[in-house]
C-alpha cells in the first residue's frame, strides 16, 4: 500500500492531501479510457466547473495541438523544418495543465512542449522558427510568461524555481511552473530544483511528463520506483495523474496552483503518459520500442476517451464535431502559411545580442566580417 | 587488409576490437544500447557484447562521469559517450575537477584510462547546444589528453590509442564528417603512431595551415584551391590538441615563414591563440607576417541558417591566406 | 507516524527492515547518553559479536581518534599544519562504520574522515600531508581500499557507486561506501549517485554524517525533512541511526554490508550527530553556532556514553583505562613525531604525474623550469 | 572623501550600497549570512538587508545559479558568491549553457544582469580546488563578461558597475590581496570608468608588462626592481578579461616594442596565448622580438609547499623581461 498522493509536509500545515490513500501504482483518475466521468471525493471540487462547454473546449485544444503536431511533422518531411519533436499523446498533460494557468503565471519549458505553447498565446509561426533554423529560439518570453525551451534537460527547472523564489519576494500570488520528462529526473538540476523550492518553500510546481521513454530509454532506467516517489523525501507532496486524462490533471494542477498560492509551497505532479510518436522527427522507434506496449497506451489515448465521453453525453454532435475540424484544419492552414513567411536572418545578425551593451571584440569583429562580405561580394575572391 | 568505412563506423570498429580485446573496457552512455547512439556508432554492439559491457545509462552527464571514474578505480576502462557537445557541461566538474586531477593527487597511484567521446562542431543544421566545439576548455585543463580525428583511418586508429591510452582523453568525433568515407586498415599498429602526433596533410611551401578535425577537409579544399591560384599551401592536420606537437607545425612555418589557423569555436582564447602565440614564441624570426586565425566568432552558436556565417568556410581561409600573404584581402579592401 | 527505517524496495525481495516502524524523528539507538545498553530486537541479532572486549576496542579506537584530533588541532595552532577539519562528536559515527567494514571493502570519503582512514590503516603521517602542503593527497588507495578525499563536496558518491558497479561485474561480494555530510545531499551529485545505484543496484552504501552543520549553514536550509527520507522515494532503502551511538551505527552498518554483499543493493544510512568543534580550524563557529544547542549535543557526547556504559559494567577499570591513555598518548607522540619528519616535495614535482606517459607540453615545461633554476641558482639573475 | 580599506572591505562596500540603492539586487551563496561569506566580505549585510536580500543558500553551486537566472527573470539582479574559485565547475552548465547564452537566445528579449563573486587564484597555502585560475573557460565563453580587479578603488567601483551590468559578470576576486589595502573613493561615478578599460598602473618605455588580479601587484614590484636594472617597464592592468581592452595594450607595444605577458592559470590556452596572439596580429611590425608568457604550468595547482614554484613571481617576470629585451635569461642560459 502506498499513497498515490504522498504528503510528508511536516509541521502544522492541515491539508486534505494527506488523507488520501489508493492502492499502489494506482492514478489519479476521473475520466477512465472508456470515456466514462468517475467521481473522485477529493478532486470533483476542483473541477465543479468543468461543464460540457469547458469539455469541449478542452477537447478542441487537444484536437487543434494534435493537428499542429500532424502538420508540423509534414512539414518537417517536406524539408520546411530540419526538427520536430512530436507531443502525440500527451495532448491531455498538456492541456490540462496549461489551461489550469493564470496569465500571470510564469512557465519554464523543455522542448515538447507545444500544446503549452499553444495556451499559453505563443504565436505558432514563433513555434517553429527554432526548428527551421532562423532562429535560436521564439518569442519573447515576457508577451507569454513562458519561457523559450531549454534544451539541456532539466535546466530550466532551477529557473522556475528562481522565478518562484521572486515572486515570493514579491509577495505576488503567481506561480512559476517548471515542464520536464521523466528522463530530466535523473539530471541533478531537478534534484537541486526539489531541494531549493522545499528549502525556500517557494511557489513552483514540478509537472513531470512521464512519457515512459527518454529517446531510446524506458523510464525503468531512469527510476526504480514511480517518480512522484521521489518529492516528498525533499518535502514536495507529489500528486500522481494519469496524463491522459485532462479532468484529472486539471484538477491535480488547480490543487497545486492553489497550494502555491496560498504559501503552500512547492508541488510535484507525475502526470503518467506514453510518447505515442518519435522522440523527434529524427527518431525511429521501432528500434526500441515493444509494439504492444505501444498498443495497450493507444487505447488510452487522451483525445479518443474525451471523445467518447462527449460523443456519450451528446456534446459532441456533428455541429461541434465540423466546428472543431474546421478551426483546427484552419490553424493548420495559418500554421503552414505562416512558416514560409519566414525569412532566413540577415548575415549579420549572427553578431546581434551577444551583449546587451557595447563589447569591443565582437564589435570588431562585426566590423571585419562585415567587410569582408561586401569584399566577397564585391566579387574579388 | 583495409575496407572503405564512414568515420563513424571507423570508430565502431575501433571499439568493437577494444571490447574484443581488452574485458575491462565498458562503453556507457545514454542510448548507446539498443539504439546504438543517436549517430548509430555503437550500433550492434550492445547486441554483441551485452549490457553488462555497453551500457545506457540514466540521463545525468555528472553521473555517467562520476560513476566511469569508480569503475576507473575498480580497473575498468570505461568509453563514455557523450550524445552532443553541448551536453558535456553538467559533466564538467567530475572531468575537471577529477577525472583530470585523479592521477596527480595521488602522485601516480590512481591511472584515469577513461576516453570521453565527444561529438562535436557544426554544420548540421541543428538547433542549439548541438554544434559546439568546447575542446579548449579541456585543452587548457591539464591531466587531460585532448584528441580529435577528421578522416577514418585516424578515427580508428585513435579511438583503440584512446582506450588504450592509461590517461584520460578527451576523444573529439567531428559530427559532420560521421559519413565520410574513406580507406581503413585495422592492421595498423597503434603504437607506432603516436596519437600526440600531428600529420602533414598536404605538402606546401607558402602558407602553413593548420586545422583539426572537421575543418581539415575544408583546409585541404582551401588548399587545392590556392593551388589553382598558383599557391602552395601545406595542410597541418593536428589530430593531438593537448599536448599540440608544436615541432611538426614550427617545422613547417620554418619552411613557409607563414601561418593561418582555423578552427570552428570562437577566436577569443579558442586554440588557435595558443597555436599563434607558441608559434612565434618558437619561431619568431621565421614568421613573414603575424599567424591569422580563422575561426567561429565570439558568439554563441547562432541558428542554423547563419551556420555558414559563422563556420570558417574555403573562402575565408583563403581570405587569411592572400592577408599572410600581404596579398590583397578584405582586411585591406582591395587597396593593398 | 513515520518509519525510522524506509523501505520501499518494491518486489519479490523479503526484508525485514521494511517490518520495522518507529514514531516521528525516532532514531535507531541501542546505547542511550546514559550508557544503558538497550533492547532493539530488530538490530541485536548484528551486534551480539560486540562483547565488553569488543566494546572496549571501539573505545579505545574513539579515544585515540579523539586524540589525534586534539593533537592535530595543536598542531595546526604551532603551525605544523595549515589547516584541519576536526571530527568532534562525530567519533562513533566513523568508528562504528569503518570497523564494520571488511579490507577488500572500498571507501571515498570527504576531508573530515580521519577516524575512517585511520581505521583502513592509513598511516598518520599520511593523514597530515595534505594539510602540512606537501603533497595534494596522502596515501595509494589501493594499499589501504579508501580512496583520498574529495574536497568538492559530494562528488566521491558517484566514484563509490561506479566502484560497487564494478564490484558487481567482477562477481565479487566487496562494498564500496560513500562517506558525505549533510551539506553534501543538496550537491546534484549525490542525488544522480542515488539514480545510478538504484539503476543498476549496486553494492554501495551511503553513510552520511548528517552533523547539522554544513560549515556555517544548518541542516534545515539543506533540507527540509530527516535526510534519510530522500532514498527510499530513489528506491533506496534507509536507515536513520542515532550516529552517536557506536553500537547502533555498527548494527546498521552490518546490515547495509549484509544487504549490499547479497544483492540487496543499495543502502542509505544518515548516522545523525554533531559537530562539536568548527568546521576547520580557521572557522568560527560563534559567528552562528547556539550555545544551547552545543550544550545538548555535549550531553549526548558518544565516548562519554560508551564510556559510562563500560564503567557500568565494570569494563573501564583502571587498568583498562591506562591502557587506552598509554595507546592514545603513543600515538599521539607518533603522530606530532611524524608530522615532523616531512619534507618539502622537490621544486620539480610539481611537473611529476599530471600524465601516466609522456606529454610533450608538460615536459617541455618541465625542462625550462629545471633550466631556469639552475640559472636562478647560478645566482646570475 | 576617500577612506582606507582592505581590497576585501572595498567590494563590501560596493555590496552595500548596491544593496542599498537598488532593492532588486539580491545576494546568494554558502555560508554569506550569518558568517559573512568564508572570506567576511559579505559581513553584515544579512543583519542589516535581511535573509530575503541577503540569502544563504543549500550548498549547490548549480541550484545557486540556476535560481538566481529564474530570479534574474523575474526582474532581480542576484549577486552571486561562489565560495572558491574550485567550487565553479558544478555551475559551468547553468553558466556556459544558460547564463551566457540567453541574452543571445531571445534576441536580447530577456536580460541577465547577474554578476558572480569568485574568490580565485593561489598563494594562500590552501588544499587542492582553493587556488584555481578558471578565468580563460568564461573568457572564452561567448555572452560572458568577465573582470577581475587588483587594488581597493577598482574593486569597489567595478563591482558596482558589473551589478549594474546588464549582462552577466563574472566578477574573479583575488583573493591572496583581499587585505591588501588603499584609498577607496567611494563617490567616484562608476559611469565614468568603463569597467571594460584597461589602466597603465606604471609607466614606461622598454617592455610592455600585462597583468590582472592578483599578479598586477607582482609586475608593479617587478616594475620596481626592473627599474634599478635601469629598465623601464610599463604595466598594464588588464581588469577587464572579456573584452579584453587591446587598444590600450596595442598603445603601449607600439611604444616599447616588446611584451611580457603574466597570469596565474596554465600557460596552455590560457589568455596569455590570446593576448600574445591579438596583439602580434595587430602590431606584428612593432614587435622586437616574440611575445613571452609568465604563468602558472600546464599542471594541476600542486601542493601548498609548491606554489611558490607554481605561481609566477618577480624573478620569472623579471626573466621573460630579459628575454624580450635580447639579454641574458633563463633560456640562453647565461650564453646569449
Ligand atoms: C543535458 C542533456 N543531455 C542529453 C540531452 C539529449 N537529449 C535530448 S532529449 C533527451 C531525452 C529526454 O527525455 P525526457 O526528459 O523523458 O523528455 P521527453 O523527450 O520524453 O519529452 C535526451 C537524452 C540533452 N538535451 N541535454
Ligand atoms: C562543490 C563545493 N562547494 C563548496 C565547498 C566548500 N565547502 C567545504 S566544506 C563545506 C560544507 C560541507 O558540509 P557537509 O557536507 O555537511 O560536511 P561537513 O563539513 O559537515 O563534514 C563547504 C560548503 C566545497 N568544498 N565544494
Ligand atoms: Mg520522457
Ligand atoms: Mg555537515
């Protein structure tokens, strides 16, 4: 018997949490694989208002990252792309997260992350230029309160916890969230990350896609026991969801959102799912990967069984169902177009933002390399 | 005797005999097993030589470092793969701070016969952190032996000196070069070419130009190409970056009076300042005008589609060739 | 409620450890301040070997070591030493672990370790040339199986593991052990040294003095819960001993060597005590330390308690006691003796050993220096 | 106006009123509450800014920087101690891979006004990992800025200006002089002085001598005693490392000609080889004779009892002197 939502928080602090035991390796779970809405004591609360409109909407964005995620991948076949790196599965541990947040919350990213992106109001034209190679990254993190994606793994969750440990001094009810993979928690970045936040008590949340693999390694490699496990040794009480349910990580972040606001401190969430695609376009899985263990996870694909929960209770109807296709085939439409309007940098940017200020030895070598362009240009050599 | 490999496979081959050969030699790294790396160089291995030899590891660069220097001190000779450049830096204490020190603090007691792989540079097109070139911080980090290899007899060769090698070394595999083919015979005795050794890759008697790793086909390009313009340009291909056989380049600026270097990392404090700076030391009143560098720029590694600004390329060496030559150059913008 | 000893190896593996449950905070102690020797029925079963002889053998390795600290303190004051890092109070918790230990074992350690070193055999004139500058470490590890200190804190977790990693291919049944302080769990690397133990269950143990200080810093700012409730979530079992018990700290020891040698892998042991002196000789504890604090600590002072226990029963007569002065006192003159006897290294060793063979550039360096001496001696310059 | 203090002392100040007049500044590091840093140069400033401004941290130097970027994004310039110059590497990825390179990444969206504290070099008797020069692996980090300072006044006014920098400062303290002492104004306007400028510490016509940190006090005295040899020796106090002032540098070799080079890290790679190279490049006809380095060797930093061979002195400069200037050195051997 252990607890699928672990608390150890010592001290005085009353919290529901605590309460809360389940059989081991259980999930929390609201909406099962068959589309059907359980009840769960402890969560409905957080989730009162999640009505057939909310569903739908949670639905759509699902649907509309899932094509962003089709489109994006021909994209790349097509060569307007050199990478991409597909979230197919873990559409409702996106989602459901990201819609939890407050503008005014601060998210901190690795580079899977796109149905966030999506949410959060990133520009999807801004989605790829990294991955067409224009540029190094983006957007400007602060139109967003996300960051753009940290590729060495797990760096970016120090980040969310600086930034928590500011908003604390700043005595704002924002809550920085660091993203990361189940391969991130084997870097001692996160491990630091869990020990600062738990030190400095400070209003981040951990939200661990546990996606099953890291590239070619399975999760077993990176951990013996599950991953929620691990936060509350360092004084985190973990949540462990299952990723492919939207309601039920809706609820697990709303809980964490509302603990960090409330000078609960630190959160670590597990949301267990599985990358349904390539770790990027560059990847081939079928190296690696068992294809019935890819078939048990198709079954609980996240946008089918809320799709037969809405197709159960008449929400989901050929009106919402044509009106769905029709934004997401025209965000693909506006994705696509948008990704050619993107112009190869000028020469010279390579030496732009190096510093914020003056420094003389890029300067001069700017200098040089601009005469040396017009000089190759002039057609000498 | 010899085969046509891609360097890549070169350095699979290289390190399939020191698995064959040598049962204390480990290879570990992440996706290294069944993947056979995100380059394939490992591939089939794990296969061949089990788990308990070829070993995916956690996903923590300090750990597979840390714990490949146990595994030093059990007697083992682990080879550790470190998927990109850009990911060595979480292992940067465990390699500076002990992996290089090891053998030193304990006065002779402690051998570090650990070979870092390294894939690195740019011109892949990738996004960041994937083209770096780090190999002077490790140059100038002493206890360690730093090599790279641009052709896939030397990658073969190299990699079984490496492992071999009872001090660490930091193995450099230019990334872009992994489908380069070329002729390799496994034959070759390790030990009659030292892996401190530079090589003259093509003769010439007007410019040396020294480069490593991946560029030393762009400099033989360059050279082929003064050719054409009725230069002779002599290729130094440095393989050994620390220590640097220094006699085999000042031997040939003795002879050419002249010097250009290129390498992809940055200018500022990158190697080729250490080459510049030994090199007139050495040879002072050999040198017909002072040594030009060739080099990425002082910023970081810029999207891909600015790479081939940044990536010394033929027209820019030859650019440093016309400026040692005093010739007409974009530095005196045609008006020499 | 809480378990003293965490167990959450998941599994077929039977093991009684995970049987045992102890209210909050409660420490694993067989010998109280008071010197009684103590009913556990879980532990008794490891120590029923330790009889008064035994005993009085740990006493007397706790005095000497005491005294050699003492000594070296002294040393480090007439400027014999430039510096030492005293292990006051934490005498039992090294003592008991290292006896524990069986030659073929092999320890890494941090700088405060001597009573462990000592204990491996190291010579004392070894233990002193780092500190007197002459030499960057003591000792060959392979003559005494302990390798010579990590002064970066945390790394020698990740050299232990990888040690028990290859114990593990060699089919043989040695351990290595990983000594660090409370500071030290904060440091990525002992966290990625749990992962990879886990990963690959070695044969390691982590034996952290948890000694409430990290320098000036106090155990709470690294870590907000017992530290020996960070493995288990890791997969690691753990046991939290009072480390100022030399029975108690032997008893886990026991079983941790017991479990690691028959494939139980790894064990974490947080042995809590106190560091009674500074943090080295140049520290000055009065800038942070609670008088009050020390005062409780000094109570539960782990000679004075083996000390009663033996006079209790009649062990420490007089005899036995002049017999420990007498060894302590010897060692001690041999000690300063010793200390004495080192010479200053030859000025051109500093060039000796950076490489194994050959490396033009530090030879050649090497020659100038030579060169530059004589010239210098010469007198000409 | 001015007022005596310890080089130690002087940045303590800057501290405080950094502290004082920006409430976004923020400290962080090992034991730099209660204790005041192991150095006390940080004394006091908890008790009187608090342990939110002034924060001890858990002892993780990666933890340490990577929140203090978040807290960086957040709008607060942290001020960063890491507690010996050994003690960085844990950091080197949040530094190299993520400090340096954000400015770059967001197109200069997102700014990192940190600046990082470390006490460095040798000639303190310590242990191993105490007396390190790391300078050249943020030198030749791109996105870096790097200072270091030599005397109380520069390291007053240069640690308010790298706090009030925009971008990332590595700020290396020396730490053998951190009781030296000298005048500190602290009223001078810190605009007005670039922290990126060099300083001709002392004037003179035969040899340019370059220095930094801790050694400029070595040269001055090498100065000093060149002079009653009836040489004259000028000193250049680099204080800025990343950029490096070479105009300054360039102003004095074209005047004497000659150049001496001295730093406390490995000659190999170090920013001796980079400023010997720079400056050959731009006054190759200037120069007399090669450039010559005076520096720590190609060694891990040896035991205490050795550093006083390790660590450059006035009779090796007073040597590398000689040989640039022709005369009787180490090197001829007496047998010019
Ligand atoms: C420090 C570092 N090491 C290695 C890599 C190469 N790498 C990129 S993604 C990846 C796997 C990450 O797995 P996980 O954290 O589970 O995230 P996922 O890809 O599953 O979303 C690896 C090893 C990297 N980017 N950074
Ligand atoms: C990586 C690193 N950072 C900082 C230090 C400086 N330092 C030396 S000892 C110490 C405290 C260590 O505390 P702990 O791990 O509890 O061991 P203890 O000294 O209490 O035995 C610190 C911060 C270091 N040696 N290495
Ligand atoms: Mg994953
Ligand atoms: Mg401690």
């Amino acid at each position: 018997m252990r607890s699928a939502i672990s608390e150890q928080q010592s001290g005085s602090e009353e919290n529901s949490l605590s309460e809360v035991f389940g059989p081991d390796e259980e999930l929390i779970q609201i909406l099962t694989p068959f589309g059907e809405r359980v009840s769960q004591p402890l969560f409905d609360s957080w989730i009162d208002d999640v009505d057939s409109a909310a569903l739908l909407a949670l639905y759509e964005d699902m649907v509309v990252v899932r094509r962003i995620d089709t489109e994006a991948t021909a994209l790349q076949r097509q060569g307007e792309l050199g990478l991409w790196a597909p979230l197919l599965g873990q559409e409702a541990a996106q989602i459901g997260s990201a819609r939890a947040l407050r503008s005014d919350d601060f998210v901190f990213t690795s580079y899977r992350e796109n149905a966030v992106a999506y949410c959060r109001g990133v520009q999807l034209v801004d989605l790829v230029k990294v991955w067409r190679g224009v540029a190094n990254s983006g957007w400007n993190p602060f139109e967003v309160n996300m960051a753009t994606p940290a590729v060495i793994i797990g760096a970016q969750s120090l980040h969310a916890t600086g930034y928590a440990m500011g908003c604390q001094k700043d005595g704002v009810d924002s809550v920085a969230v660091a993203y990361f993979g189940d391969g991130a928690t084997s870097q001692g970045d996160v491990n630091e990350a869990m020990i600062f936040a738990a030190s400095f008590h400070a209003p981040v949340i951990f939200f661990c896609q546990n996606n099953q693999w890291a590239i070619s390694e399975p999760v077993g490699l990176q951990a013996v026991r599950p991953i929620s496990d691990r936060s509350p040794g360092f004084g985190i009480p973990s949540l462990r969801v299952d990723g492919n349910d939207v309601l039920a990580v809706t609820a697990t972040m709303r809980i964490a959102l509302d603990r960090a606001r409330t000078g609960g401190g630190p959160t670590f969430i597990e949301a267990v799912t599985y990358r349904m695609g390539p770790h990027t376009t560059s990847d081939d899985p079928t190296k690696y990967e068992d294809v019935d263990l890819h078939a048990q996870w198709a079954a609980k694909d996240p946008i089918l069984r809320l799709e037969r929960h809405l197709e159960a209770t008449g929400v989901l109807d050929d009106a919402a169902r044509a009106s769905v296709k029709e934004k997401s085939d025209e965000v693909a439409r506006g994705f696509r177009a948008a990704c050619h309007t993107l112009d190869d940098p000028e020469p010279l940017a390579v030496f732009d933002h190096v510093y914020s200020a003056p420094h003389s030895g890029v300067d001069r070598q700017k200098r040089q390399y601009a005469a040396y362009l017009s000089y190759i240009e002039g057609g000498t050599r | 005797m010899s085969e046509t490999l891609t360097l890549s496979k070169a350095i699979g081959t290289g390190l399939r005999r020191a698995l064959a050969d040598d049962d204390k030699v480990v290879l570990m790294g992440e996706d290294i097993g069944r993947l056979g790396g995100v380059f394939r160089v490992t591939e089939g291995l794990q296969r061949d030589f089990g788990p308990d030899r070829v070993m995916d590891t956690p996903l923590a660069e300090a750990g597979i470092m840390g714990t490949a220097i146990g595994l030093a001190f059990r007697g083992y000779r682990p080879v550790v793969e470190i998927q990109f450049d850009g990911f060595i830096y979480p292992a940067f204490d465990q390699i500076v701070a002990q992996l290089a020190k090891l053998h030193y603090r304990t006065r002779g007691n402690v051998r570090m016969p650990i070979t870092v792989r390294v894939p690195y540079g740019g011109g892949i097109g990738s996004v960041e952190h994937h083209s770096e070139s780090p190999e002077a911080y490790f140059a100038h980090t002493a206890g360690l032996r730093v090599v790279t290899c641009s052709n896939p007899q030397d990658a073969h060769t190299m990699i079984r000196q490496a492992i071999a090698s009872d001090d660490p070394v930091m193995f450099f595999e230019p990334k872009r070069r992994y489908w380069a083919k070329g002729e390799v015979d496994e034959t070759i005795d390790d030990s009659t070419l030292p892996m401190g050794s530079a090589r003259v890759a093509a003769e010439g008697t007007d410019v040396t130009l020294v480069a490593y790793g991946p560029l030393v086909k762009t400099a033989l390009d360059a050279a082929a190409a003064a050719a054409d313009d009725g230069l002779s340009v002599e290729v130094v291909d440095l393989r050994s970056l620390s220590p640097i056989d220094f006699d085999t380049v000042e031997a040939s600026v003795r002879k050419t009076g002249r010097l250009v270097i290129t390498h992809e990392a940055a200018q500022f404090g990158g190697l080729g300042a250490e080459i510049a700076a030994s090199i007139t030391d050495r040879c002072f009143y050999h040198l017909e005008a002072a040594p030009a560098r060739v080099t990425g720029f002082d910023t970081p590694y810029p999207a891909a589609k600015l790479e081939e600004h940044f990536l010394p390329d033929l027209d820019r060496i030859l650019d440093a060739v016309d400026r040692v030559l005093g010739r007409e150059n974009s530095l005196t913008g045609g008006l020499v």
